[in-house]
C-alpha cells in the first residue's frame, strides 16, 4: 500500500481535503491512501500553474519537444512497474495493462507530428497563421484507462506551451501518481503539471477557478453533461469533451465467420466492457444464418477466462472497477429482464470475488429499452429483417460514439456509412479498434465535436490568423472620399 500525496509547484504534499483510498478490484488490497485536494489546493495549483505557463509557453517548439521525449523515456525504462500498476488498480490483465503502457509511449511521437501538421505556423506571402496555447486548462481523467487516456490530453496540451491541472478518477489515484512522477524525473519545469486527487467536489472546484482556460474530459456521459451546463454561456473557456456510446454492430451473412465472431467478442467484452467503444447493441438479421452465427458466439462467450490480472494462464477479462460498479451492471440486466429481454447467456457475479462478472447477453428485439450505455460485459441482441432497419435500429440512440458494420458486400457498408451519426465507424473491424493517427470522439451524448487523439492540437491551441508586412504602404488609389 502507498500514501499519496497531491503534486503542486514541482513540490509533494498533503491534500487539505477528505481521505480517499485506492483498492484492488479483484481482492479488495489497499493500494493508496491520501487526502484529496479542497478549494485552496486547488486554487493555489492554479495559481503555479499560470506562473509558469508563460515561460512555458516562449520556449521554443523543440525545447517542448525534448522533454516529452524524456518522458517517453522514463515510461519505457518503467513500462513494466507501470502496467503492473494499472492491472492491479483498475483490475485488466496485464497483457491489457502492457498495451496501455505502450500506447502511452507512442503517444509522445504522434503528438508532435499531430501539433506539426494540425497547430504549426503556416505563411504564404503576407499571410501568416500561428496558434497560441490557451493557458492553464484542466485534464479529468477516466479509470478504464488511467494512464493512457489523460495521458492523451495531457502531452498534446504541454506540447502547445499549455500549462495543465490533472484530476484523475478517484478510483485510480495510484496510477496518476506513478505518471506525475515521471514527468518529473524528465525535468517538467514546476508547476507545469500539478496533480490534484479528489472525488467530485476535487472536481468542481477545479472547473469553477477564475483561472481556468480550458477543460479536457473524458468519463460518462451524465458527467459530461453537468460539465456542459456549467460552463453555458462562458465563451472564454473551450470545454472538449469525450464520453460513453450505445454502440451499435451490425452483423450482415458472411463467410469470415470466425474473424467475425472474434471481431464480435473483442467488441464486445474486451476490458471487460469497460470501453466508451464497446459495441453494446448487435443487430443479428432473422433467419437460419443469423440464429447460426448467435449460437457460435453464444458458446464462444461462454468460453471466455475471466480472472485476476496475475493469474497464469491470463484471463481475456478481469473484474469490473469495483463491486459496486459491479452490482450497478447487475441491477441493470435485471431491469432489461422485467422489460422483457431474455437472457441467452445471463452475465452473473463469478466466485473469484464481488466485482467479477461472467459476459452476458440478453436478446431484447422488439422491446422498449431505455437508451442508456451499460459500462460492463453485456451486450443486448436485437434481430432484423432488412438492412435499412438494421440502420434505423442503429441511429436510434442519442449518442453517437461508435459503430461497427460487419459483412463482405462494400455497397452495403458505403449506403450504411452514409447514414451512420458516428465519430468512429469500422468495417469488418472491431468497435475497439482505434488509431492514434486518425482522430477519436463523437456526437450527440457522446462528445462535443472536439474529438481527442490527432485532432487534440486542435483543442490545445488557438489559431491566430495575421496579414503582415515589414512596413505600411499606400495603395496606388485610395477610396473615394479618403484624403491624406
């Protein structure tokens, strides 16, 4: 167990606020125990912050550039202790938790050729065009991916000379801690980045400060929503948000049968479901191919090893975050049940410990079920006749994240991405499936058009648009009605 501590001005210390504790979803272990951040760590936090954005912010491009070298750096040397981490604090495999650590990495090199290409200094004759860093802006952080996903705002907003407050979930504070820490080790000038830990009063202190200039989410939809009510109306701060997705995947008959149904799984329980791209709707059509493929996936899923981030040989799935989350998942398959949905393979608590769940899968055809992302291992069935009822199926919801279209006929796929309302769709490919190179949000109660990923320059910066000349000239005629 570690005692952690907030991270301000360069210096550790004590949080002011309530305790706040860290366990190992699969056995309950403390992992971390400190105090969260009240209202006067945060302000002082901003305080820092805005002292040294500036000097920051006049540091040339490549100066920038190496130190977030240094810290890739530093993550490599402590790749291993770092997913460990991360598989023992949110509960993914480690398998899992090696690949977040490697996407953290990469991430360094993608930003920089992202901030080149999307927020560099263009200049065509007179014409110039820069970007400018906004300040000091805020990065919340989720738990299914504690050190990727803030990672993923945080290196492009100190890359644009922004000087960042980090609040992660507070159900992950141990991880946040190991990356602040490296960070520090390769030479972040203080107050640059300052940790703050706490739970949701952490949280809206740090929206409400007068020194805020931006704020970066992503986590749930409701959460979203609350941050977007808060800030109505404030036109000096840019709110980028990234949040959940009643994912559709349609399945269309196909020969790739097996490539499909280990697309379907991936898409499906990878993580246990606690992905905003897990598909969480599969539209299967009617017929004896569609209830072929159902049985295949059935007895795939209940093959599916579920266990501890450690266990040999490793588990495709680990726990839920925690054993409420868990039972919330639980709760929720019981609702869908007295609605009338069926249980093909009902997702059930597992004997390794309360936030273990089995994959479900529950048919709901031809049911009115809410419009609600269940952030867990249960999919719901939903059978079609036709593909333009697949595709009504499909947009009926008010989210609009991510969707996957499988089958081999490309004009299905092309008249079904015409319609899709997505910010992510693939193609014979799984709804997890994204790349750091293309840009990741989406619409509706799913983000608000400022996707992360490549596109992150764009939030992290403001352009700044500029006709120059190196003296004042007069026109060969001057307007009617001038005189000098």
């Amino acid at each position: 167990m570690h005692t952690g501590q907030l991270f301000i001005d360069g210096q550790w210390r004590e949080g002011r606020g309530a305790p706040l504790q860290s366990f190992n979803p699969a056995d309950g272990t403390l992992l971390w125990q400190g105090r969260s951040a009240d209202v006067r760590d945060v302000h002082e936090a901003f305080l820092a912050a805005r002292v040294a954005q500036s000097a920051w912010a006049e540091r040339e491009p490549a100066g920038r550039e190496a130190l977030l070298r240094a810290y890739a750096e530093c993550l490599r040397q402590r790749s291993e202790a770092l997913a460990l981490l991360i598989a023992r604090e949110v509960g993914k495999p480690l398998w899992e938790a090696r690949g977040e650590v490697t996407s953290m990495i990469g991430k360094i090199e993608l930003s920089i050729r992202a901030q080149a290409e999307r927020a560099g200094t263009r200049q065509d004759g007179a014409q110039v065009l820069r970007h400018r860093p906004h300040g000091v802006v805020a990065v919340f952080g989720p738990y299914n991916f504690p050190g990727h996903l803030p990672n993923g705002h945080i290196v492009p907003a100190l890359l644009a000379g922004n000087a960042v407050i980090f609040k992660p979930s507070e159900q992950t504070p141990a991880v946040a801690e190991a990356m602040v820490a490296c960070w520090q080790d390769a030479g972040l000038p203080p107050g640059l980045l300052n940790l703050l830990q706490g739970e949701r009063d952490t949280g809206a202190a740090i929206a409400a400060d007068g020194e805020l200039d931006g704020l970066f989410f992503t986590g749930s939809s409701r959460t979203g929503a609350l941050l977007h009510r808060q800030f109505a109306g404030d036109t000096r701060r840019i709110l980028a948000l990234e949040m959940g997705g009643n994912n559709p995947l349609i399945v269309r008959p196909l020969q790739a049968v097996d490539a499909a149904l280990h697309d379907v799984l991936l898409s499906a329980f990878l993580s246990s479901g606690q992905r905003c791209s897990c598909a969480r709707r599969l539209l299967l059509p009617e017929g004896d191919w569609g209830e072929a493929f159902l049985q295949r996936l059935l007895a795939a899923t209940a093959t599916l090893r579920v266990g501890a981030c450690e266990d040999q040989p490793q588990p495709f799935m680990g726990p839920l975050i925690s054993p409420r989350a868990a039972q919330q998942l639980l709760e929720a398959q019981d609702q869908l049940l007295a609605l009338g949905a069926r249980a093909l393979l009902p997702m059930q608590r597992l004997p390794q410990g309360a936030a273990f769940l089995s994959p479900g899968l529950i048919e709901v055809s031809g049911i009115d079920v809410p419009d609600e992302e269940h952030f867990g291992p249960l999919l719901q069935l939903i059978r079609y006749r036709e593909l333009d009822q697949a595709i009504a199926i499909a947009n009926a919801t008010r989210y609009g994240l991510a969707a996957g279209f499988f089958g081999e006929d490309e004009a299905e796929y092309r008249h079904y991405a015409r319609r899709a309302r997505v910010g992510v769709l693939n193609w014979n490919r799984p709804t997890t499936g994204a790349s750091g190179a293309l840009p990741f949000g989406g619409t509706g109660a799913s983000g608000n058009h400022h996707p992360s990923a490549w596109y992150a320059a764009d939030y992290c910066n403001y352009p700044v648009a500029s006709q120059e000349a190196p003296q004042a000239s007069l026109p060969a005629q001057l307007p009617p009605g001038m005189q000098l």
